[in-house]
C-alpha cells in the first residue's frame, strides 16, 4: 500500500478527477462548517470540475500538502489529520496563503479509501476576511 503522504498529494490542487475520486469509498461523509451530507463517489465525480472551477475563480493558484499525521485506530481504520498549504492570487500585488487542516478517516483494509472528510475552515470566508472576494 502506497504511504499516506503519496496516497494524499493525490488529491492536491490540479489532480486529475478520476485519480481524486479514486480516493473515496463509493460512499462516504463529508463534513465542514457548514454541516456534514453523504456523497456518492459518482457525485463527487460529477461536482469536481466545478469545484475546481470555482477554486479557480477565486484566485487559487495552488493546494499542497504541507504535513499530515496517522493514527491508527484499529486494524482496519486509520484516522490522518493534514494540513494543505493553499495560495490565493487577485491580482499581482494582492495574494494571500492559508495553512488549512483537514481530518480523514480511511479504511486501510485493502485499497486505502477516504470514509469520511472534515474540512476545518470556510476557504470563502478566509478569502473574505482578506478582502480577496
């Protein structure tokens, strides 16, 4: 099984859908600020390049992944904790970095898969608070 690191850069910003969507259970939680929903992987394939879009027109000029930390909880679960360092550009003279974290709980019983996703921060609000939307 490829390490967690590899496994998570997988999912930095200019990934490719299906290898991000790869990632996921068919099924899986996804939670932030805003509340928690159930999302189908085919669903999540569906809204990523949207997703993408969107992250675009906000100025992200990159998502990397700065540390991520394992625990694992049993033989089969694994719960990461990461955090991504993400660059917001307006204009030349007007950019903006976040370091912001994100938990996972993956089962690690054959292809490591991503159960359940918690986001820690509204990346629009951040934008806000800066002045950058």
């Amino acid at each position: 099984m490829q390490s967690l690191e590899t496994f998570l850069r997988s999912l930095e910003h200019g990934s490719e859908t299906s290898t991000a969507v790869s990632c996921f259970a068919d099924t899986f939680l996804a939670a932030g600020p805003n509340g928690v929903t159930v999302v189908k992987a085919t669903e999540l394939a569906a809204a990523l390049p949207h997703r993408k879009k969107m992250f675009e027109e906000m100025g992200c000029r990159s998502a990397t992944l700065d540390s991520v930390s394992e625990t694992k909880l049993d033989d089969r679960y694994t719960l990461a904790e990461a955090k991504w360092r993400m660059t917001f550009a307006r204009n030349e003279a007007q950019t903006a970095e976040f370091l912001v974290g994100s938990t996972y709980i993956m089962d690690t019983s054959g292809e490591r898969k991503i159960l359940f996703y918690l986001t820690h921060q509204d990346i629009k609000s951040l934008l806000h608070a800066e002045g950058m939307l």
